[in-house]
C-alpha cells in the first residue's frame, strides 16, 4: 500500500461549505485528518447528573434541580445568586456578570440542568457561571454518553464549533473513510500499539467507562498509541535533517602534526582525561569527509574552550578558515583574547567581528576574512551576516549552543567552504541536555561529555538567605572582599527590557556604593558599549574592582579565577540551568567559593523546591533533569529557539519511557518503509502552532 498525502477537503464533511472551510483553513485546519488529528486537551465528565448532596469542592459536576429564588446581593462585588435544590440538598449558583433577562429566567419553580466546578461558599456549596440548560420542556434532555471533550481553541472557534467539526469529522470516518495508519504491522505488533481509527475515536470521545485519570495523566494507550506517532515523526525529521546535513561534502583533514603540540607545550596545565577524549573524537571526525555535527556537552568550567582551540588547529593546519561563535559580546571578546594569545605565538592571526564593530575597522576585519588573510575568525552572531563571505571556512565553532537555534546551525553551513564544501561543525555548551532532551531534541547531532572537571577546584558552597537579611549579606561581602576576594552581586528582572535591567543594576550599584564605601565598585549591564564593558571586565579580572554588580549579562563563560562570591538577588526567577550558569563564574580558583541566593520572601512551594536544588547540587546533569521535571522541555530548551520542541500528544518528560523504542522504530521505519517517512512526518509536522492551550 503506498501511502498518499491524507488531504480529504473539509467540504466533504457535512455542514461544511466553502466559507467555512476557508475560514478553518486560515486557522490551521486545512482537511478532515488535520480534524481528526486536533485532539483534545482536557475532558468534561457530563456524563451523569450528581445530587447536590453528593457533590465536594473541586468537583466538575453536572447537577438538576429546581430554583428556590434569585437575588441580587451586594458583597465585595455585585452578583447574581440564585439557590437551587434536588431531593438530596442546596447549592447557589453565582453569577458576577449577568443581565436582567436571566435573572428573570431564572425564577422561583423553573428547573435546571447545570455544569460547572463546585467550590465553598460562604453559606454552603457555589458554582459559579454555571452551564444552564432549561428543563422545563416536556421532552427530556439525554445526559452526554461520552466525557466532554476540551480542545486546544484559538480565537474565533469556540469549542462548541470544535466539537461539532469533530462529530462531523467522526461521522465521516465511521461511514468507512479510512484514516491512513501509517505505522507497519510490524511495529504495531512489535510494539503492541493498537489501531489508530480506535485511539482517534477513543481520545475524541472516550466512552464513560473510560479511566479519566489515566487520561488526564496521558497514561491511556490511545495517548500513547499517538504520541508514539508523534515522537516517531518527530525522530524522523531529525533524522532527515541529519542525512541531508551529512549528504554534503566536506574537506578532510589530517590530523595536525605541528601546531597542536606546539599549543600543548605552552598550555600551563596538562589536559585532563575528558579533554583528552573528547579531543580524539573531534579530531576523528574531522579527518572525514562528511561534515561533522557534534555537540560537546561540559559544565561549566569543563574546559571546553581548550578543546575548541585544538579542533580549530587541526583544520588551521590542514589550511582551513576556523569561525568560532559566542553568543555575547562580551563571551566573544573573551575567546578573542584567549585565542590571540594562544595562537600567536604559531603564526595565526585572529580577526574579530562583532555587531558593534563599524566603518573602517570592519571593513577591514570582513576584508581579512575574505582573503583569508584572517584564518581564524571569533565573533558574535554578526559571523551570520550575509556581507561576511569567507575565503575557505572549514569549521564553525559553536560555543554555547542554547542561545542559538537550528535555522543559525543551517545558515552557518550555507556559509560552506569555497563552493562545493560545507564546513564541519562543532557545538559546545554549558547546559547539559538531560539524555531524554537530547535524544529528541538534538538526535541530529553526535555528542561527547566532557565530564570532568579540571583538578584543583572547589565546589561552591550554595545558601539561601531571604532578603529582609540583606544586611548581613553586605557585611559578608564587606569582609570577603577585606581578605582579598573578589565578589559578583547579580542583579535579575524577569523583563527582557536591557533598559529596565540596567536601570535596576544602577540602582543596586548606587546602594551597594553607599554601604561599601572602602570598596571599588563596578557596574556592568547590556546597555553598555562593548568597549566599556570589556574595560570594566578587564578591571575586574586584573583585581582593580572588589565587587562587580552586573545583569545577566556575566552568565555565559566569563572567566575570573579570583571571583570566590557571588550574591543573586531574586534567584527566583531565573531557570536553574541560567542560576547553574552564573554560579559556575565562581569556583573556578582554588580557594573555597560561596554562592548566595537573595531571595525575596515568601517563597511559592516550586521555587523552594527549586531553590533547593541549587543548593544541594552542582551537578549540571543532576540540576537539568530536575529542572526539566519541574519546568517542562519547552522552557528548559527554549521553544522558541529550537521550534520543533512543541508537541500535540506527546510529553517528552512523561514519555521519556518510549523514546528508545521510538528510536528502534524510527530507524526500522527508514530501512524497511522509506516511502511512508514523508507522509508521517507531514501529517504530525507540517502545520502551525496557532492553537493556544486553553
Ligand atoms: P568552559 O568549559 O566553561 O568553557 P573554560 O574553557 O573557560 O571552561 O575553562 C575554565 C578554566 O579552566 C580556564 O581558566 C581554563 O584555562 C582552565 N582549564 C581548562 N582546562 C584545564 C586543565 N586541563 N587543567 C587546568 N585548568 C584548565
Ligand atoms: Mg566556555
């Protein structure tokens, strides 16, 4: 059977026309199986009427009964009360918003059918803007012989409409129109996955035997007959991108003879086994000529950026242009200076281009580049820029690969070396991936683990201190910085204004100015040029400045051994990947380093759990499994950033439990059935995400 492209028009459905259809299809739903794979989010059970004498708080419950009366009372705010009774007991129904016409409706005698969450009033049980039905007609009204369901809606579909569409769509599949099951016999039965037509029907209607907690816990087999689907789809566009990524060719390089060991000779440190490893590895893959795609996971402080200079040699050898990226300005100053003073001494010149960087002097970097006269490029985002053209990129470094997305790992590659070539890649990054992220989320990439850290550091010690303490976190600081260390005050904002973040840093400052007198005191946030904040950076690194106050703008791979505290105020509203981050700017010498985290009372109960966290692990792996647990993929990843992350069915931390036989089917499905791929990978991928979670 050769799978087709499913595309059954919405007119076929009755009801339908042409309007309608074109109104459906501007929201995303474009034929009956986009309908039929609209699932929804949440169910109702309306599927018996509860006496009100058996109702608790909390409960969603459809109840009848007849009015004893409707006033209108004057509380804090303006309502509509209205009591009502069955044989088993009372209950209010409370209206804030209401017209005189149901008020009148709702007279002494009339009957009622009504749905809504049962809460605790002040004299006994309320709902609140009840679902009414008027029971006074003589024909009774059936009870729903199915759970409600509560679709993902957008604006201008109500979720009346969604289930009429889906009634109609229901009807057109029992009337022997067949939804394609994409997936082989042979993984069904492998793994016992049951028939799509069934899971579809069961999820948009489930019958009222059906257990609805396990619904609600996505633990029902329809939800994992799907979202197995689903994470298979999903593998399969990694899979593709990584094919397509690996069908170009790249330029093989031998593995250097004489500027690694040069490098390494002058390196004050021996490697430490990881780097060792993982360097082996790079160097493996860039002897190939496919392009290399690896991510090299190392927590702070790793030593990544010693293994990036070694993979840049060896293609630097073999004649090849490096690009290394850094997310900030200041993180790619930083390596510029790193890699100046390492490769100088071998003969290389390193250029530097950054978003700010104008007129004359870019002109010449970019003429640099060009030529090839520059064989070794550090810079910003700004690498990205179609006026950059490169004589022969060989490899592109990545450094911190969270900030950047798939769409920026493609552009790069289109940067290919000298026409027929696309360069090697190499990610790096700080913020461990948990293996059931990674697994999905980068299935594209090979990855190492740099695990271990350089000898000779001390974890940092992490406490909690809420900020009515303030005071004494001062002092504290006044005495660490007394001993000759130095100390970050890191000032947060949810807001992503730079603006509203520097201003609340100049504040900080300005206090912190007044209360530490005998200490000099700096001040660095994003709105600063990047020669002021490279020169405050420089001061403080040189040990001119006791203490740096300083926005967000530190968290990414800046490196002062010295710096031993750090103080995060309102540590609360970051991610413990980001305070993981900043927290690894400190330890990084040898003396023992602390780690507060001001923050402002009362705590809810996830940011304690969370908090503690931080203070009971430095483990990024540890920390980002937790954080992943608490806070979901999307925001651990960046949905935005990495734009395949979002799922309909599928939970990647619920079914992380399906993923390695996602992975066996994935690969069984590209030998066996290439020629369903695309039509499974179109029917879960190809649309947008306009719907909302309601
Ligand atoms: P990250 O992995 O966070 O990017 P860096 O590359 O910035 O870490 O390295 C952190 C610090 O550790 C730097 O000061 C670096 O010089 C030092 N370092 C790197 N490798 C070693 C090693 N093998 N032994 C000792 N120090 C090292
Ligand atoms: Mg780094």
């Amino acid at each position: 059977m050769p799978p087709v492209p499913e595309t059954t028009s919405l007119t076929a459905l009755k009801g339908i026309g042409p309007a309608l259809a074109e109104k459906l299809t501007k929201l995303g739903l474009r034929s009956v199986q986009d309908i039929l794979f609209h699932l929804p989010l949440r169910y109702q059970d309306r599927t018996r009427v509860m006496p009100i004498g058996a109702l608790r708080p909390g409960m969603d419950a459809v109840i009848e009964g007849v009015v004893q009366g409707a006033d209108v009372v004057m509380g804090r705010r303006k309502s509509l009360l209205c009591r009502i009774q069955d044989g088993s007991g009372t209950l209010s129904l409370r209206f804030y918003y209401f017209s005189g016409a149901l008020k009148s409706n709702l007279q002494r005698g009339s009957r009622w059918r009504c749905y809504g969450e049962v809460r605790p009033g002040a004299s006994g049980l309320e709902i609140y803007h009840p679902e009414l039905q008027n029971l006074d007609s003589s024909e009774p009204l059936p009870v729903s012989d199915t759970l409600t369901p509560i679709y993902p809606s957008t604006e201008g579909l109500s979720q009346q409409r969604l289930r009429s569409l889906s009634d109609a769509a229901l009807a057109w599949l029992a009337q022997g129109n067949s939804l394609l099951d994409l997936l082989p016999e042979e993984i069904s039965n492998e793994y016992r996955l049951g028939s799509l037509h069934d899971a579809i029907r069961t999820l948009h209607r489930p019958p009222p035997s059906v257990d609805l907690q396990a619904l609600e816990d996505g633990r029902h087999w329809a939800q994992h007959r799907l979202a197995f689907e689903e994470l298979l789809a999903h593998q399969l566009t990694m899979l593709r991108l990584r094919a397509e990524f690996r069908a170009h060719q790249a330029p093989a390089m031998p593995p250097s003879r004489e500027l690694t060991a040069q490098f390494l000779k002058r390196l004050p440190f021996p490697l430490t086994g990881a780097q060792q490893r993982v360097g082996a590895e790079i160097s493996t893959d860039l002897q190939q000529r496919q392009p290399m795609l690896r991510l090299v996971q190392g927590d702070v402080g790793a030593g990544k950026t010693v293994v990036a200079a070694m993979a840049a040699l060896q293609a630097l050898e073999a004649g090849w242009q490096v690009a290394l990226m850094a997310p900030t300005e200041i993180l790619a100053e930083q390596h510029h200076a790193n890699f100046s003073a390492w490769f100088a001494p071998l003969g290389i010149s390193v250029a530097w281009l950054a978003g700010k960087l104008k007129g004359k002097a870019r002109q010449n970097q970019l003429q640099m580049i060009a030529t090839g006269d520059a064989a070794m490029v550090v810079g910003t985002h700004a690498l990205f820029q179609g006026e950059v053209q490169f004589h022969n990129l060989g490899l592109a470094i990545i450094d911190e690969q969270h900030r950047f997305g798939v769409q920026q790992r493609l552009a790069l590659r289109d940067k290919g070396a000298a026409g027929q070539f696309s360069p090697h890649q190499l990610i790096m990054t700080a913020t461990p991936i948990p293996r059931t992220l990674a697994m999905s989320a980068y299935a594209d990439l090979d990855t190492s683990v740099l695990d271990e850290l350089p000898p000779g550091r001390t974890p940092v010690n992490t406490v909690l201190i809420a900020d009515s303490r303030r005071e004494e976190v001062v002092e504290r600081v006044r005495a660490g910085c007394a001993e000759g260390r130095q100390a970050y005050w890191v000032c947060t904002l949810i807001e992503e204004s730079e603006q509203l973040q520097a201003q609340a840093a100049e504040v900080t400052w300005e206090s912190l100015c007044e209360s530490l007198p005998e200490l000099s005191i700096g001040l660095i946030h994003g709105r600063m040029k990047p020669s002021e904040k490279a020169e405050i950076m420089a001061a403080f690194k040189g040990g001119d400045l006791h203490l740096l106050v300083a926005t967000t703008v530190i968290e990414v791979g800046v490196d002062v051994p010295n710096a031993s505290l750090m103080i995060i105020e309102n540590p609360e509203r970051l991610g413990l990947a980001q305070l993981h981050q900043l927290r690894g700017r400190v330890g990084r010498g040898s003396t023992a380093s602390h780690c507060v985290l001001l923050y402002h009372a009362p705590l809810s109960h996830l940011g304690r759990e969370r908090l503690g966290i931080m203070r009971e692990s430095t483990d990024g792996f540890v920390i980002a499994e937790k954080d992943l647990q608490l806070r979901g993929p999307g925001e651990v990843l960046g949905t935005r950033q990495t734009g395949l992350m979002q799922f309909r069915v599928a939970d990647l931390v619920r079914d992380a439990d399906l993923l390695p036989r996602v992975q066996e089917a994935a690969s069984m499905m590209q030998q066996r059935y290439p020629e369903r791929c695309p039509a499974l990978i179109d029917r879960w991928l190809a649309h947008g995400q306009q719907f909302a979670q309601v």
